[in-house]
C-alpha cells in the first residue's frame, strides 16, 4: 500500500475512525468485512491529517499512550523503542503498517540499534506462570536468538503451527533405514563393512554419478550404528531449536545445501574421486557451523546456560566423528578395490554453514531476498555447484581416473 493510495483516502474514515475500538491483530477476532490492515491504516490516518506519509514519534507515542492496552505488553515494548530510537523523528507509514501486520522490516533493528535503550519491563527469563510449553519456546529463544527484544518477538508469535517436521521427518526416515539394513545384513556396527552395503540405491558411488538423485539419497545410509548415533544427537540437538525459530524452509535450505556441497557436486567428486559417500554430515555439519558462528559472532547477547562449556562439547562431538569418518577412510576396505566413504563431505558442511548459514541465521527478522549478501553468497554457491557438474561430467575422463568397480 504506497502513500498515494492513503492520500486519496476519505478524511470521514478517519474521523469515524477516531471513535472505534481498534482491535489487536494477534487475536484474530476482527470484525466481519474489516480487514486489519483497513482498521491500522485508519489510526495512521487520525495520527497524519496532512497525508505524508509519515508521523512524528511524538504522535506515535501519543497513539501507543491511547490504544496500547489492546497490544501485548511485549509488542508495546517494540513499538516504543520504535518511537524513541527513531534518529529523524518521524515514523514511515509502511514501517507502522509492517509492525502491526508482524511484518519485521530493517527499520526495527535500525530502530533499537540507534535508540540504544534498554527495554523497561523485566527480562523475559524473569517471567513466573508459565506452562510447559512456553517453557520450552523461552528456552529456544534463549538458545538461538542473542537480543532481547526478537527473543520476545520469537515468544510472543511461536505457535507450534506448523511443528518442527523438517528435521524430526529426516531424523526418523535415517534411523527406519539404518533399521532396516542392520536387519537385512545382520550387521550394527560397522555397517560398511559389509559386501553387499553399497549395493544399496541409496549412497553415493563414483560409478552411479549419472543418477542424480544419488546426490541427496546417501544422507539416509549410515557407516554404522556409531555414525548414526553422533550424527542424530547434532541434529536434534541443533535442528529442532533452530527450525522451530528459522522455520523448515531457511534451515532445509542450510541442509540441503551442506548435503549437496558435501558429496559429488563439490567435495568429494574433486579431493576423494575414487570414494563413495554415506550419511548426513554434509547437512548436519553445515547446521551445526552455522549456529556456533552465530553464537560467537554474538557471544555477549547470548544468554544460553553454560554456553562456553556447550560450545566446546560440541566441537568436541564434530572432533570425535570426524576422526572416526577420517579413520574408516584409510581403513583396509571390506571391498577391495574400492575404498571405505570418504570423510570430506563433513568439510563440505562446514564452508556451507561458515557462509551461507551464517547470513540465515543473522536475519531471523528479515526476509532474505532483500539482503544483499544473502544472494552474494547463493551466487557464489550456484557457481561452485554448475562447477561440480561440469567436473563430474568431463574430469574423470580427461585425468583418466581408474575408478572402482560398481557396487
């Protein structure tokens, strides 16, 4: 809605305005045929006579004095520091319109980051009363977001609609696989080993190259039950609290993105030719990166329990499997000529999670098709990935790779 279009607005739907409950938009509950947005613009409009567009933080704070009992207090406390830390004075109209709508803009962290106040109500880890569940979504606000108000924001509008399915989904389909296969080869630990192991459709193989799907399918196959076990408690650890704050589509974009990088497209296909690929490190690896860069990039906001020890344990977890992924590599293989799964795919997760999901997890608010490094990196990304599909295509043949024999 541009400023135009609300200075060709009738003044009565203001003066009528002016004498109308004006209902919160959280709840839902407007009237038949009003649509919110129509009820904001119509405050604005009472705060604005002239129609520029904009109204002085002084007439913002005089509206918020006047209706901020139908907000939450958490939301009031956004739209003050909104109007105090205003460095022109003014307030745009589609910055308002993008708060009441719960649209986040650029114009909310440039707000706080100038105002450079403190938020007068209590922190939200001081709140009493709270059931289970808000529990549990303030200890998730607490674990991944390292300034007050969005964790505020985050507490105020997370309403597990839709549940955290993404992560839970692939979690659960790798361990119905492993499952699976430790039936069908009798074997748990060490699963590789196995002769008939890369007979699966499922992992990558220097030979299969052709089959495209092979490229994310070999996140379901695990080297053993030891590979499944590390792998799982990072990404549930770390996938769930952050997909119930990113939501599925920013943190699939991470994994998938780690995944593909891990395995032929990049990785594996130009440092390890010969080798095939198993399990979700690439996916799990770029995650976990992405969200221990966030935490030390932003160490003093942070306020999760024992972060310093946290941290460390779990470089220590992505230390321990990463060895264990580099051991087996060099391992006599179970079949001769063809080499153990390579370990590179966890590196490749990691340059994901260090760029890309770095820039994901910085912009919980944002939308990000409007940040510039966002697509710097995905431009960056796109051309590693057409790179990886011309090697595949045209190396193996001119450097006249000998490689194993088909599974």
């Amino acid at each position: 809605m541009t400023t135009g279009a609300r200075a060709n607005s009738s003044p009565a739907v203001a003066a009528h305005a002016e004498g109308d409950e004006i209902e919160v938009l959280e709840s839902g509950e407007t009237e038949t045929g009003s649509h919110p947005d129509t009820q904001w613009k119509s405050l604005f409009d009472k705060y604005d006579p002239e129609s520029s567009g904009f109204i002085s933080a002084e007439r913002l704070r005089d509206l918020l004095e006047t209706h901020g009992s139908e907000l939450d207090t958490h939301k009031l406390e956004v739209l003050l520091a909104l109007a105090n830390g205003n460095a022109e004075g003014k307030v745009r109209y589609q910055d308002f319109m993008n708060l009441m709508s719960n649209k986040r803009s650029n114009s909310f962290r440039r707000a706080i980051q100038q105002g450079g106040r403190q938020l007068k109500s209590s922190s939200l880890r001081e709140e009493v009363g709270l059931g289970l569940s808000q529990r549990l979504v303030r200890h998730v606000a607490y674990e991944t977001l390292p300034r007050e108000v969005d964790r505020k924001w985050y507490f105020d509008s997370y309403t597990y609609c839709p549940p955290p399915w993404l992560i839970l989904t692939i979690t659960i389909a790798e361990m119905a696989v492993f499952v699976y296969y430790g039936l069908l080869l009798d074997r748990w630990v060490l699963q590789v080993s196995s002769p008939s192991f890369l007979k699966s459709p499922l992992p990558y193989h220097p030979q299969r190259r052709a089959q495209a799907c092979r490229y994310f399918s070999y996140i379901f196959m695990h080297a053993g039950i030891e590979h499944l076990g590390l792998n799982m408690a990072m990404q549930l650890l770390v996938g769930v609290p952050l997909e119930m704050v990113h939501g599925a589509a920013r943190i699939g974009l991470i994994y998938l993105c780690g995944v593909l990088a891990g395995d032929g497209s990049l990785v594996v296909s130009v440092v390890d030719m010969t080798a095939p690929v198993v399990g979700s490190s690439g996916g799990v690896y770029a995650l976990v990166s992405a969200h221990l860069a966030n935490v030390v990039m932003n160490w003093s906001g942070m306020k999760c329990q024992f972060k310093l020890f946290r941290m460390a344990m779990a470089l220590v977890c992505m230390s321990v499997e990463f060895g264990r992924a580099v051991w087996l590599r060099f391992y006599p293989p179970a079949v001769p000529p063809c080499p153990n799964p390579s370990f590179c795919a966890h590196l490749g997760g990691v340059a994901v999670g260090l760029t890309l999901g770095v820039v994901v997890l910085q912009n919980y608010e944002q939308r990000l098709h409007e940040q510039f490094l966002f697509w710097i990196f995905m431009s960056v990304y796109g051309l590693f990935v057409l790179f990886g599909i011309f090697w595949n295509v045209f190396a193996y043949s001119l450097l006249d790779v000998k490689l194993p024999p088909a599974p």
